[in-house]
C-alpha cells in the first residue's frame, strides 16, 4: 500500500451501436431488443439467411409448437427495423480498440444477387446445373448453386455457392430482373461499435462416436435429418420408407452419441438430445400410429417446465424406453435389418431389436469458428470449447473482456428458452454499459513517465496497436481507449520510458517483499498469473476444490508480459527459490513472456544460478484441472536445486 498511487479516471464518449455475432433465436432476440431500445445493431451472420438451427426444426419441445410459426414473424422485424444493419454471409475479420470503442472490420463474402432486386422467381434455379448436398436439409436433398437457402429466408433472396459455382453465366442471363453479378467480389466494411455480443451457436458432432452406429446414409440418420423428413415428407402426407422403398415400422432413438464420453466425444451433457428424442418420437408416433418406436438412453434428464409432462404423453403412447446404451448397429445378414443389442439396466434383460431406421442423438459441440472468433475478440474459451463467462452464477452473460457478451449455445448447450433469456440478458447487460453515451476509463493503462526516444519497440510488441509514432515528433503517442493495460510494452522500451499505472515494477516488488516477508524453512515460488486466462484458472482451480501446494504464492498481473529480467531477478534476490510465470500460450502476450523467460534463464546462467528457477508455463481457462500437477511438478524441480539463499547473493548487477 505504501507505493500506491491515486489515479485519475478519464471520461470519454463511446459508440452507442452494438454488433451481435450470429443470427439464430438468440441473436435476433438481442437485436431486437436493444432496435426497439433505440440502439443501432449491426448483425453479422455467416451464412446467406438468419434464423440458425431453429429454422431447420419442425416443431419445437415442450409444446410442439410449429418452429417456422414461432420464428419467421421475428426474421422479418429484423429484416424491417430500421435500427438493424444486417450483414449475411459475413464474418469477423477484425477487433481493435477497447471496451466502448471496439473497431471492428467485417468481411462481407460475395451473394452474387441483389436483394433488392430479386423477384424470388426462380428461373435462375432451374437453369442452374450444379447440383449440391443441401446444408439446410442436413444432406438429405440437393440444391442448386443458385439457391434460395429455405421458404422463409431473411433476405427474401436467391443466392450463389461460389464455391461451387462454375461461373458460366446462365443464370445470369436468364434473370429477368438483372439482378445476379456472378462476378461481384467480397469487400470489407469497419464499424465502430460500444459492445458486442455473441450468439455464433453450436455444430452438431460428427466424428468419433457417431462413426461407430453409423451403417449408411439411409438407415442410421441423425436427429437433426430426422426433423428435416418430419417437416418434408411427413408434413405432406408421406410415409418414412427404407432405401428398398419399403415402409419403416420399427425405430430407435440412441442417445448421448458422443455426449458424456470424452474418449470419443464430449465429456459434457449435451442437454437437449433427450427432449428432443421424445418429441420426435411422438411427432412421428401422431402422424404414424403403427410405428415401433424405442428409445436408448443412460440418463432421461427432462428438466424444464412441461418435460416430464412430455415424457409421460410418450409412455402413455406406449414409445418404449430402454435404460441401456447400445455397444452397436449392426446389420442381420439374412433380412438385411438392422439390429441392436443392449441390456435394460432397469431389468436386467438383454434385449434385441431388428429395426428399419436408427436415430443417432449427436452431441453438441461449439461452433467450429468460435474458436477463432474467440481468439479475434481476445475473450477466452472454458474446458469445454463454449464461451467462459465471467462469473458462472452471478455474471453468466459477461465474458471476461468488458463490453463483450455472450447468448445462447455459445456459451454451451442449452433449450430455446434458455437461449431467449440469455439474449434478453445480454441486450440489457449492453444497454446498461452503454448508458448515456460516455464511460469512464479505467485507468490502468501505459503511460510516459520519461524521454521517448522514439526507438518503436513499444508499437512492435502492442499486441492491440495501441501505440504509434508521432510522424512529427518521432515520439510515441498512446491510445487509451485502444490500450487494455497489459504492460507489454513497459519492458520493451529501451529507454524505460514507459510505465503501466497501478502495476509499477516498484508496486509489483513491494507485493513481492510482503508475499516473502516472513522467513522459512520452505520452498517458496512466485507466481505471475496473468489476469486474463492464467489467474481465472487459478480461480476456477479453487472453485473446484483443487489443492495445489501452499508453497505457490501468487502474485495477479494484466499480463506476464510486463514482467521483465530486471523484475525477476530482483524477485530471486528477495528470497523466492523459484518463479513460475503463467500466461495463455496463443497470445502475443505468451510469446513475449516466453522471450523474456528465456533471455533471464541466460542471464541466470551467466551468474551461476540454475536457470529452472525461472520457469514459464502456458495456462488457459480450461486447463485449470492441470494446475496442481503442473506446481506439484515446478515445486519437485525446485527442491531438487535447493534454496536461492543457499546459493549467492545478490543476483543484480553493481
């Protein structure tokens, strides 16, 4: 405390737009809300139509409502607030600047038809001759190059896979309204937005687990193709028929196929595959009554208002339910059915069942580019691959970066309502942030306190370009609302010019001296936890009631990258037998920290002390179970080379 300093907020306007990142239920929700509140929304959505997994269901748990009815009157106030910017067919390329002021650049891929001049006729289509594998139908039918992703479709307009597309031109010319450009390029457009918020949704599994059921395309289908021939063909009168033509009579639902099994799968529940199951199964037993219908589970969770209720509905419509999970799906070679063996737990009994049609529960997985959205937007991932929240209970909505939320399946699996009510939360959480157009800065951030040089190493080691040179002065000129206070460029500086506020080398040795005031007998090891990943995972560590040694003592950092030579050393001469430096290992945070590491370990070396004694260790949110390992593992090294004191002192020059 004695070398803390006041500080000086500084008060600054902010954007008072907002982006949302996906536009399925929860996405749209968050836009219409903050639209109607007066905000502005920018909504960016990958895929040429918003409406996400909800619109590729036909009815939805517990109600059985029609999924189009719910969802297409709120895809059209999207398309018709003026508040909402939509963008399709769009990714995020891009995040700079700080909570308030985020400048992001959106890549906008090519539609190759103008949305407002389409007249939705069709013509295109049918001259079209690429056929494809149709996405929105799970594969079970194909498209056109040329296309109009689904009925309800927001744009109301055709579109073209160019990654399919041969470009020859035809659609082209046969569009009456001319409004195809089979030649139009992709374009990048900048916004400056005061919060973001993401709704990127889930994947579905399709590897491990789901490979060993799988027989062919026809027979073992996935419950995701099954609400798709629900919608089609059922819906229009038809009846489900096996790949001879012959009508299916007996089914079977398999669940958790890759859900809990971290050996092939996910170790999670995946938490909506047994509601959905049941409402399949008794969507199909409505429509056709002499099905034989079974259901393998290891677990029926139907938590949720009206679950149960949905349960009973379906033993009271005699759908069968088997406490038992198949080894699995194999094939009788005289009737060509397929079979599945599994013993009811409940029973006791080995059952076996020839069947027309296996129903495969996939788990759900986290969007395959949310990783990478992650990494753009410098939020962090949990164990499971989802969005980490800042607070699992208290703050579910917030991600750890300020300004920055999350809705939905993007932060693990969750039911239609669950993702209604966390978009509404989100839109909230935002407007509350963004408040009356201003914010207060926090004001840990980098400053001058001496002579800039202008040598520039601080704007090459900015790992958010906060930093450039004056092209007058030749001096560095800092960006406070771009700056998030990691400190990197504080070692950087030759000069020494620069200094992180409330993180001073003379603040942080101060904490290091009370951390090692007191003299024992014990090993004792600082740690550097970074504050963005490496700390949070001491923290989930905790949570979790992990014991890790007493011997660590932590000392909590916007970012291991401030910490230099001159500080790690200083920290050795105090009485620390070794120091472990924690940071996430795929940041440009991590690399400079590693540099550093390697640079005092030579130094160390020169000065005959045993370079192990500095150590750093990448550590990110979801490795926090491997702590205790990993400091059980640092402190054996340690004892093994003994106590600092027992070696030279001091360890500085001069």
């Amino acid at each position: 405390a004695r070398k803390l300093e006041p500080l000086q907020k500084t008060r600054v306007e902010i954007s008072k737009e907002v982006m949302v990142i996906g536009g399925g239920i929860a996405g749209i929700t968050a836009a219409l809300q903050l639209a109607n509140s007066g905000y502005h929304v920018i909504m960016v959505e990958k895929k040429p139509s918003i409406g996400g997994r909800m619109a590729q269901l036909s009815k939805v748990f517990p109600t059985l409502d029609c999924a189009p009815c719910i969802l297409s009157p709120r895809m059209a106030d999207v398309d018709k607030n003026p508040n909402i910017t939509l963008l399709t067919n769009s990714e995020v390329e891009k995040v700079s600047g700080g909570p308030g002021n985020y400048e992001v650049k959106v890549k906008v891929k090519p539609r190759g038809v103008d949305v407002e001049k389409c007249l939705r006729c069709g013509k295109c289509e049918k001259v079209c001759e690429v056929e494809v594998p149709d996405e929105y139908e799970a594969g079970l039918y194909t498209r056109k190059a040329i296309y109009l992703p689904f009925a309800q479709a927001v744009p109301a307009a055709y579109t073209i896979d160019f990654e399919t597309c041969r470009k020859c031109g035809t659609c082209q010319k046969e569009c009456p309204a001319e409004a195809i450009n089979i030649n139009q390029e992709e374009r990048v457009e900048t916004f400056n937005v005061g919060a973001i918020i993401v709704t990127t949704g889930y994947d579905l599994l399709d590897r491990g687990e789901i490979e060993r059921y799988k027989v062919d395309e026809k027979s073992t289908i996935t419950s995701l193709q099954l609400e798709r021939l629900i919608e089609n063909e059922l819906a229009a009168g038809e009846v489900l028929k096996d790949s001879k033509g012959k009508r299916i009579k007996d089914v079977a639902f398999i669940l958790c196929v890759g859900s809990r099994n971290p050996h092939k799968g996910v170790s999670y529940c995946s938490k909506v595959c047994c509601p959905y199951a049941v409402k399949e199964a008794i969507l199909l037993k409505k429509t056709l009554p002499y099905l034989r219908i079974w259901i393998y589970y290891i677990d029926l969770r139907m938590a949720g208002r009206g679950y149960e209720e949905l349960y009973r509905q379906a033993r009271e419509m005699n759908i069968n339910f088997i406490h038992g999970k198949p080894a699995e799906v194999s094939v009788d070679p005289e009737s060509g059915r397929l079979q599945i063996v599994a013993e009811d737990i409940d029973t006791g009994q080995v059952i076996r069942n020839s069947l027309d049609l296996v129903v495969l529960c996939p788990a759900m997985i986290p969007s395959r580019d949310l990783g990478e959205l992650a990494s753009k937007l410098n939020i962090s991932t949990g164990e499971d691959g989802f969005i980490a929240e800042k607070h699992i209970k208290l703050n579910p909505v917030s991600t750890l970066r300020e300004g920055i939320y999350a809705a939905g399946t993007a932060l693990g699996p969750k039911d239609i309502r669950e993702s209604v009510v966390d978009a509404r939360s989100t839109a909230a959480q935002a407007i509350e942030f963004l408040g009356e157009g201003y914010k207060d800065i926090s004001p840990i951030k980098a400053r001058l306190v001496g002579e800039c040089r202008g040598a520039g190493e601080c704007v090459k080691v900015c790992p958010h370009n906060a930093i450039t040179l004056n092209e007058k002065t030749g001096k560095a000129e800092i960006n406070i609302l771009a700056c998030n206070g990691c400190g990197a460029c504080v070692p950087a500086c030759p000069n020494k010019a620069l200094q992180l506020a409330h993180y001073t080398k003379e603040q942080i040795l101060e904490e290091v001296r009370g951390l090692l005031s007191v003299p024992t007998e014990d090993i004792r090891i600082i740690g550097f936890f970074g504050d963005s990943t490496a700390y949070p995972a001491a923290d989930a560590a905790g949570v979790s009631r992990l014991n890790y040694p007493p011997n660590l003592l932590i000392v909590r950092v916007p970012s291991t990258a401030l910490i230099d030579t001159d500080t790690l050393i200083k920290t050795l001469e105090m009485g620390a037998d070794g120091i472990m430096l924690c940071e996430n290992g795929d940041t440009k945070e991590g690399e400079l920290t590693e540099e550093n590491v390697k640079k005092t370990q030579m130094e160390l070396e020169k000065r005959g002390i045993e370079k192990e004694r500095v150590f750093y260790q990448p550590l990110a949110i979801p490795a926090y179970k491997s702590l205790p390992y990993l400091v059980e593992t640092y402190l054996s090294r340690i004892k093994k080379i003994g106590k600092i004191v027992a070696k030279t002192t001091p360890l500085s020059k001069g």
